[in-house]
C-alpha cells in the first residue's frame, strides 16, 4: 500500500482519506506555534518541491480532509496532463492515474520521487508501449533516458523538468537513438528487418517486398555482391556503407555479362530462368501467350509438375484454383458467395499471409472490434486435426467470449455473465477497463466504499492475481472489512456489533449515535455541549491505544469530584 512518512512511522493513504479532518484539525490547533510545521509536517518535501513548504501550501496538493489529489498534481506537472489528455504514455494508462501510488513525498530533499515496486530494474517497460527485449532488454534505464535522445518538444521546453532526470519524452522509433546506417535509402521502420536481439542478419528482411524479388541462384548470392560498399567521407564514425538503392536490375545484362554477345536478344529470360543458366525452357517459349500467364508461385513450378508427361500443348483446366490445388479448408467457406474461391483471401505470391481484410471481417457473423483488432488470425483460427486432416477452424458453434477466453472468476460471476455476457464487467477494448455496476449486486457502494478499488475488496489471498479474486461468497457487514477499533465495547448495539449503528459509508466520522437511547446517560441540559472526548478518555492496553466509552461510572462525583460547591452570602 503506498502511504508517505511521519517522523518513523508509514502512514498508510487510507489513514489520511478517513483521518483528513483530524489532521487538518491539529494544524489549526498549531499554526499559531512557530514550531507547528514541525509538529504536523509528516516530512520534509523533496528539493524539488521544497517551495511549498508551509501549512498554507497543504491544499495545493491535498484536499482540505488530507486526501492527496492527483488533479492537483497536474496544475504544475502539466506534460503529465497532457499525456493524459491524449490518452498516449504510461501516465495515460487507468492504473497510474493515482500520482501518489508511485511518487511519494515528504521523506526529505534528497528522497527518491519515484518508486518503483520490486526496483526500477523490475519495472514492466512494455507498460509504456515500447517493450525491452534483446539488447534492449540488457541496458540500465540511462542508456537511453539521456536529454540528446529527448524527442518530445514539450518535454524540452517544460520549466519544471529536469532533462537529466526525467524518464519523459523519448520516441520508439530506432532513429531517435540510432544512427541511419543506410544513409536514408530505405525506410525508417527498422523493425521490418532487424530485430532487437542482433542488427545484423537482417532476419526480417524479405526481398519479395523490393522491387527485385530474389527467386533461385539468386537466393544464395552474397548481399555484398550486388549491394557493395561506398565511401562516406561525410561521417567521421562510419567511412562506409552499403549501396541498396539505386541498383540497377531491370536487364540481366546490368549484373550479368551477355554471353551470347547479342546474338539471342536482350530477353534473357525468354529462354533462362533463376534456377540457373544451364536450366533452359522448353525452346523458346513465352506462357504469356497463352490464356495462363505465370506469376507469383506459379513461376517457379516445373512444366512437368502441372503438365506432367504429357504434351504441352494438351489443354489443362485452369478456371478454379482447385482444378490443381486441393481445398485445404475442406469445404468450410463453400456456403459463401464466392463458393469458397481461393482468390477471396490468397495470391499468386504464397498462401500466407491471406489477403482477407478487416472491413471483409466486419460482414462476417463476428466483426472485429477493440482489443480484438490487433489479435493475430491464427490465434483464433487455429489448426485442428480430424480423420479427414488438419485444416483451420472458422466454423464456430458460438460468438460468446467463452468460445475463445477462458473463464478466470470460476463461475462466481455466472449470474451476470449468463444475462449480459462477459461485457456486463469488461469491453473489447481492454480486459483492464471495467464498468460494472454495483448495484446490481446485494451490496451497492456508497459513500466511500465507492472509491475503493476492487481489488482492495475482492483480491483474495496472497499476491493480487485476477485468477485468485473472490467475488463470491462475501461478508457484507463492516467487521468482515474493518477491525473493531473499540475492543467490542458497543457489540451491545446489534447481535453483530455492526458499525452502522454509529457510522455511515460517508466517512468514519460521519457519527449517527443517540446517546440518549442507545446508551445509559441521557444527554441533558449542559451535558448537551459536552465535547465525547471530555468524558470518553483515550486508555491503552497490549494491542495499543483506543477510547473508553464503557462501562464508564455515571454517578456526578466520577466526573465532578466530591467536594461541595460553596454558596455565596446573599
């Protein structure tokens, strides 16, 4: 639980949010002291927010009652708010909208702000949208929070940052902290090819997406044949780099030396193809003549692999991909309008990835919304196995979230799922997000308990997980909750001692007690403006301290003494 420092003690946040008056109270009790700030101050405040020092500067930053109001915090903090405004950064997200949960004050100048549950190096980067993996993953957080590799204008013009320490402001993108090493030829998305773990294969590269494809031979040429190295006499680090563009590739002949010295034509690929020079076509012959020009995968197949030992001439069926392919889904899109035709969602290039787009998805029985636009179609159209094969499942008997998530709450919440589906709590945007409404349930949430979070009521035992949370059974009276800081003294009250008696979900000092009925002493005439603490003294025992209310001796003499009053001489 986060909290902040008074004098050797943690006081816990929920102590100020119930305690606030009593606080705010012994500073009014004080002020007048020179030495009251001394007295009340849980602790000094950081250096940087040493100027607001001083009772009167308590409510730039904590409500009247104490409460510590992450609103208040934005006023001077403003890149925050608009990280939260625009809804990008790790300050946007739901979890971090309460500022004192990670930075915690008054434990002196020198103190550090930020805390970080387990230790900075345990932090969960991918939280702030750039995950650290591979090289990433090795480096200390200043590596790359240094002020050179700060992006965000914002952040280098805020007055109250300091670009030595701030976490703030830097960009995903690998040219921010990285050299062009190729010179701006290709893309910026560097992502497309390298990886994080090592620059260097370029594993991601596919040279299908260039304007020359690599198909046989070609496959295996060293990338230093065709793209060499050129000098840099501009860059004192780097000397050289490598050429990718322009290349020139239209003719063979810009690579390749023309044996025939001219004799055959230009068109080289009239006759040779990739898989090597000595692999002549059959004469001469050109396919786009005929009524099946070859592309993509197509020109890569054997004459015999589709015409086999017969002659070439002989007609072949063409017309449906089928007519050489079997369907692999077995029949699944047959009932579409398309008949099932491979061409909806494949190419001539290779099967994968399938062509089949979002807006095509949106007029199937289960249109892809929030969170589930990013899902990966495999995750979902996963391989199954039969007697008939494997193929990948697209029929699916229902469109209710258990058909793909599992149920983490254990049937506690089947009332409401039953009724209203998992979104009677959740949203496809994010499973995060909940707005469920507690009034739906036997317990609706007033007053403070309004602003507890759930996880403070239904987080189980042990480390918080939501597969642990109790939803159901659940005591609904205040002890199952809250420890009885009065020793049992009014279980009398109720068979249960219940709280509500005195108090109200409105705060624990919102008191609701009739003295007059609910205890032995009737209140009358000056007991009226009796303050409870005059006659209800504060004791201690083993446990530590608390306040007697009973039994207390009710005779006159227990509270005004013996001695009787003298009367003056009339």
């Amino acid at each position: 639980m986060a909290g902040f420092r008074c004098t050797a003690a943690i006081v816990p946040v929920r102590w100020c949010a119930y305690g606030g008056n009593i606080l705010i109270g012994i500073m009014m009790m004080f002020i007048w002291s020179t030495s009251a700030w001394g007295q009340i101050s849980p602790g000094e405040l950081h250096e940087s927010h040493a100027f607001l020092e001083g009772v009167e500067n308590c409510i730039k930053c904590h409500s009247p009652q104490g409460d510590q109001l992450s609103d208040k915090c934005l006023v001077c903090h403003t890149s925050i708010a608009d990280q939260k405004k625009t809804g990008k950064g790790l300050h946007a997200r739901q979890d971090y909208s309460d500022c004192y949960l990670c930075h915690v004050e008054h434990h002196g100048r020198d103190f550090e702000l930020i805390y970080f549950k387990g230790g900075q190096k345990a932090f969960d980067h991918s939280q702030t949208g750039f995950k650290l993996d591979g090289k990433h993953a090795a480096l200390d957080c200043r590596n790359c929070h240094l002020p050179r590799f700060i992006t965000d204008q914002r952040i280098r013009n805020a007055k109250n940052l300091s670009l030595e320490n701030t976490l703030l402001g830097l960009s995903s993108e690998c040219s921010s902290c990285h050299f062009d090493e190729h010179r701006g030829q290709l893309p910026d998305n560097c992502t497309e090819c390298h990886t994080t773990v090592s620059w260097k294969p370029a594993t991601g590269f596919d040279h299908a997406k260039a304007a020359f494809h690599l198909e046989g031979k070609h496959e295996i040429v060293p990338c230093l044949k065709c793209h060499i190295s050129v000098a840099d006499s501009g860059n004192k680090y780097d000397k050289e780099f490598q050429r990718f563009k322009p290349v020139a590739f239209q003719e063979c002949t810009s690579c390749h030396n023309d044996v025939h010295k001219g004799r055959l034509g230009a068109n080289c690929t009239g006759c040779h193809t990739p898989s090597g020079w000595r692999v002549v076509k059959t004469a001469d012959f050109n396919h786009d003549q005929t009524r099946f020009p070859l592309r993509g995968k197509h020109t890569g197949v054997t004459c015999k692999e589709c015409h086999g030992q017969r002659s070439t001439a002989e007609p072949l069926k063409f017309a449906a991909c089928t007519d050489c392919h079997s369907d692999f889904h077995k029949g699944a899109f047959a009932s579409r309008e398309s008949k099932g035709a491979c061409e909806e969602c494949h190419t001539v290039d290779g099967f994968i990835p399938s062509t089949f787009r979002i807006d095509q998805h949106a007029l199937t029985d289960y249109p892809l919304k929030g969170a589930h636009l990013a899902v990966p179609c495999r995750q979902c159209h996963v391989v199954t196995s039969s007697a008939s094969g494997s193929k990948f499942k697209f029929v699916f008997s229902t469109m209710e979230c258990k058909a793909c998530h599992d149920d983490p709450h254990r049937g506690q919440v089947n009332k409401f799922v039953s009724s209203d589906g998992c979104q009677s709590c959740h949203s496809e945007n994010s499973w995060r997000t909940i707005a469920f409404d507690h009034s739906r349930t036997e317990f609706p949430l007033d007053g403070k308990h309004a602003s507890v979070l759930c996880r403070e009521c239904h987080a189980g035992k042990g480390e918080f997980k939501v597969a642990s949370m109790v939803f159901r059974p659940l005591e609904k009276n205040c002890r199952s909750c809250h420890s009885d800081i009065h020793r049992g003294q009014f279980a009398y009250l109720t068979e249960k001692g219940d709280c509500a008696s005195c108090h109200n979900p409105s705060g624990w000092d919102k008191l609701d007690f009739n003295h007059d009925i609910n205890s032995r002493f009737a209140l009358e005439g000056a007991h009226k403006k009796v303050a409870c603490a005059e006659c209800h003294m504060p004791e201690s025992d083993d446990a530590g301290s608390y306040t007697r209310y009973r039994p207390l001796d009710i005779k006159c003499e227990s509270c005004h003494g013996t001695k009787p009053v003298k009367q003056e001489s009339g």
